[in-house]
C-alpha cells in the first residue's frame, strides 16, 4: 500500500461534513427535529476550523523542512 502526507485540515472537514450529514439523515428518518438553517453555521464553521488547521499544519511543515540540513551521501569511491 503507498504512503501518503496526513492532511489534518481535509480530515476536520470530513468530520463535520459527516456530522452534518448524520445530523440531517436523522431528522429525515424523524429520529430528531433539526432546523433547516443549523447546516449554514456548521458547515461554514467547520470549512473555516478546517482552513485554519491546513494553514497551520502547512506553517509547521515548512518549518520544519527549511530547519533540515542536507547530509551528505558518501560517493562511489567511499571504502565500504
């Protein structure tokens, strides 16, 4: 299986996406009664809360990227 970067920022947004999804799925099976307009905030919200999280993971990221220093790898000549 190949590795891939952790993006918290899509994780956050999926979260509340989900959420908002179950939310509504329950008020469509009649398990609860949700207003109409509680998606505006919440999904705004979360969007904005998962905005933040990408920005300062990708601050984080270079930071810690441009603190790195090369190492060097010895040449074919390099006794073994």
């Amino acid at each position: 299986m190949l590795r891939h970067e952790l993006q918290p920022g899509k994780l956050v947004a999926g979260a509340v996406l989900t959420v908002t999804g179950v939310l509504y799925a329950g008020d469509a099976g009649g398990a609860w009664e949700i207003p109409w307009f509680v998606a505006i905030p919440l999904v705004t919200g979360g969007l904005c809360l998962a905005g933040a999280v990408a920005f300062l993971t990708g601050r984080v990221r270079r930071r810690r990227t441009a603190g790195r220093t090369p190492v060097e790898e010895p040449g074919p000549d390099a006794a073994a």
